[in-house]
C-alpha cells in the first residue's frame, strides 16, 4: 500500500479520512491486545488465557518497538509513533501496576 498523508488531493480527502481511522482502529486493537485483563483472569479457559496471553505479548512488543512497521501505521494513522509509544507504556504500566494490587497506580 502507498498511502502517504502528506499527499492529499481535494478530491479524495473522504479516501484519507477512512484509511486514516483503519490505521487509527489497527493502533487501538492493538491497546486493547495490550492490556487484556483475559490473559491473567483465573476465571478464563486455559486455551482462551493462553491466546490471550499471546496475542497481549505480541500487541505490547509491537507497541514498544520502533519496528518499521509500527512507524508506517503511526504515520498512516497521522500520529506521532513517539506519542503513541509513551501512551501505550503508560497504559501498560497502569494495567500491570493495577494487576498486581498497587494502588499507587490505581
């Protein structure tokens, strides 16, 4: 795919605005990935945890990475993938911190 937002015909701003919200929806199933409380949950079957678990270990080293691919998707989405980095630790430092019983991060 060549999408480059900084090339944005008249014409075609309704075509930016839908790749930019699938790129937005992809950056945010990956925080949903990230910081599934499924994964931990005792209450869950193993075989569900254990997707979970992956799927929550793929979404975060994706989110932390400076990998190329998470650049294009930042870029994509037209957010800073610095920006989206820093958001995406904090959010997992919460839902671990918040896991574990620290109310400090509650």
């Amino acid at each position: 795919m060549n999408f480059d937002p900084s090339v944005r015909e008249m014409t075609n701003v309704a075509a930016v605005a839908g790749e930019v919200t699938l790129f937005r929806a992809v950056i945010a199933r990956a925080f949903h990935d990230a910081l599934n409380r499924r994964a931990v949950d005792s209450k869950v079957a193993d075989s569900e945890a254990r997707e979970a678990r992956m799927l929550r270990e793929e979404a975060r080293t994706w989110l932390l990475s400076d990998s190329i691919d998470f650049r294009r998707v930042c870029q994509w989405a037209l957010l800073e993938p610095e920006a989206v980095r820093d958001s995406a630790r904090r959010a997992i430092d919460k839902c671990d911190a918040a896991g574990s019983g620290d109310v400090r991060a509650a």
